[in-house]
C-alpha cells in the first residue's frame, strides 16, 4: 500500500479506505488510487493463508454490466457449468458503469480468483494488463476489449442482424424501421452494419429513406415505444420493425399494440426474451446462444490455466432465427 500511495501521493490510510470499500475518499482520488494499483500489479493477498497451501484458489470471477437478463442469466449457466466441472466457483459481481466494473475487477483480482470472465461495460481495460501479466487469463464476452489483448467471444451480431432482414425482405417489406440502443456500443453496431449489408442487395445501402427510418439511442422499453411511435408519424412509416434487443421489441410491440396495427405490421427482434411467445402475435426472434457463449468463454479461461497459450483469439457464435408470427406479416397490398 505504501508504493500505491507514493504513486499517487495520498495517504496510506486512503489506499486503505478505497481498499475496504470505506467512504471518505473523493472519486477523483479513489480513481487515481485504482489506476495505481493497476498500473503497480498490486494485488491484495486476502487468501495469504490459503494461498501457503496452493497457488490456486478454485474460484472464478464474471463481471457483466447487469445481472437478471436473460442473456445473462444463461450465460452465468454456461460459465457455471464448466467451472463447477473443474471444481471451481463463480463469483458474479454487476457494473453498469466503467468506474464500476473497474472497481469491481480491482475487487476480484484482490481476492485472488484463478481467472477473469468480463461482459464489459467500460471502453479500457488496459488495467487488467499486470494481472495477465502475473498469469490470470482473462476472456471478454458480447464485445472486444480495448487495451489489452485477450481471448473474446462473440456473437454473430452482424450476421443475425442480416438473417432479421432478408427475413422481412421475403414477406415483401423494404420500408423497414430499425429501433435500438446507441450505435457506439460493439453489438448495435455490428448489427446496424447486418442490417444494411442486407440491404445493400436492394442497392440502397446508402438511401435516405433507410437512414430516416433508424431510430437509434433507446435505452428503454418506454424509450423503444416513444422511438416506434415517432417512426408512425412518418408521411410514409415503416411497414416493419427490426428491433436491436429485448427491451426495444418489448417497446416496439407496445406501440404497434397502442396504434391498433400489431397485425399489420412485421416485427423481428434481436435476443429471445421469456414473454416472447405469449405476444400477440408471438415475436418472430434472432436468438443468442448464451449458455454456449458462456461455456465457450469458460473453457478458453480454462484451458490458459492448464498452460496453452496461443495468441488470443476470437470466437464468432452463429444466432438462429425463431419463427413466431410477428415476422411472417406479408406487406399489405394496396
């Protein structure tokens, strides 16, 4: 703690604090003190006496940006399924925010777990370099990390993204409206860029229409329902929908159902959720395989700890497209 505190130049007492997660630290300090002991390779020994028996401590850590999804929760299902194999344990900590999940990975590398599983909700993770360094494999997953070369896996969200779209290409729809969340993050862009390779085979990649018909930055069912109701107010509105994530197509769905059209016009959304099928219609989905994304990631984690080191890598898992109903609306005929 003296060498993190001298590198900052604060008190050991608050190196401490930040350590404990006590209050009377300011942010600003309690960030800088955070950097140190990445950039440092300070590790808290919380297992020392453990630690004297065995290098390993039989625990893993998983830090995702939100937990009772039901993405995540299968993805933790898949993660536990491999490590409860190796007798190990998960431990799960959420970070919706990048000071957060930066904490919250300082906090699990403190506790000296074997290796690191991360969803990310930050855009650097440079900081996790010292405990690569020291022999902890990390694996990302849903999106690459920034900062550090590590072992990732992803979904085809480019590819499932193209598959929602030729998929209402071929009940006749081109006039298609697209709600997600914003375009900066990894897995909207992908898909976006899914969605106009489609497209592009119309050659209207680059069409004004197609752009207007985006209504991008909904972070909320309420927000994906406003968004849906704002593309009905078109002088020409889309005569179908491809939703981005759940929530957007729960959203969209409530407004198609609100403006009396949830038979008139197509919806396929990106993710399965659980009330997906008691829709009216049911919602024709691109559904993840997180459970497999989870056991994929844990398996890489695994395998590094057991001494294989190729140079990281990237795994692409394939979407499957559920049919429903809602996506099977044909365009209406005027």
């Amino acid at each position: 703690m003296k060498d993190v505190a001298a590198h900052v130049g604060t008190s050991i007492k608050s190196v401490s604090r930040v350590l404990n997660g006590e209050e009377g630290v300011s942010a600003a300090t309690k960030e800088r003190i955070l950097q140190a002991m990445a950039e440092l390779g300070f590790r808290r020994n919380d297992l020392a006496r453990g630690l004297r028996q065995s290098d390993r401590t039989r625990t893993v850590g998983l830090a995702l940006p939100q937990a009772g999804t039901r993405f995540h929760d299968s993805l933790v299902h898949g993660i536990d399924e491999i490590a409860a194999a190796h007798g190990s344990l998960v431990l799960t900590a959420s970070s919706r925010t990048a000071a957060r999940e930066r904490e919250t990975l300082v906090a699990l590398c403190s506790r000296r777990v074997d290796g690191l599983i991360v969803v990310p909700a930050g855009e650097d993770h440079a900081f996790l370099r010292p405990e690569q360094h020291a022999g902890v494999p990390v694996v990302f997953v849903d999106r690459p990390p920034h900062g550090i070369e590590a072992d990732t896996v992803l979904t085809d969200h480019a590819g499932g993204a193209r598959d929602a779209t030729e998929h209402l290409l071929r009940q006749g729809h081109t006039r298609i409206g697209v709600i997600g969340a914003d375009a900066r993050i990894f897995s909207v862009a992908e898909r976006i860029e899914g969605h106009l390779s489609a497209l592009s085979a119309l050659r209207a990649r680059e069409a004004p229409a197609h752009r207007e018909l985006m209504r991008l930055g909904a972070e909320s069912a309420p927000e994906a329902l406003e968004a849906c109701l704002d593309l009905f107010r078109l002088p020409e509105p889309p005569t179908a929908l491809f939703t981005l994530n759940n929530q957007c197509t729960i959203g969209a769905a409530r407004a198609l159902r609100g403006l009396g059209r949830s038979d008139e016009v197509a919806l396929v959304g990106f993710d399965d959720f659980e009330t997906a099928d008691l829709i009216d219609p049911p919602v024709t989905v691109i559904a993840q395989d997180a459970e497999e994304i989870g056991r994929t990631a844990a398996r890489l984690m695994f395998e590094r700890m057991a001494g294989h080191s190729p140079a990281p890598g990237r795994s692409v898992l394939p979407t499957r497209l559920i049919v429903r109903g809602s996506g099977e609306i044909p365009l209406p005929v005027t």
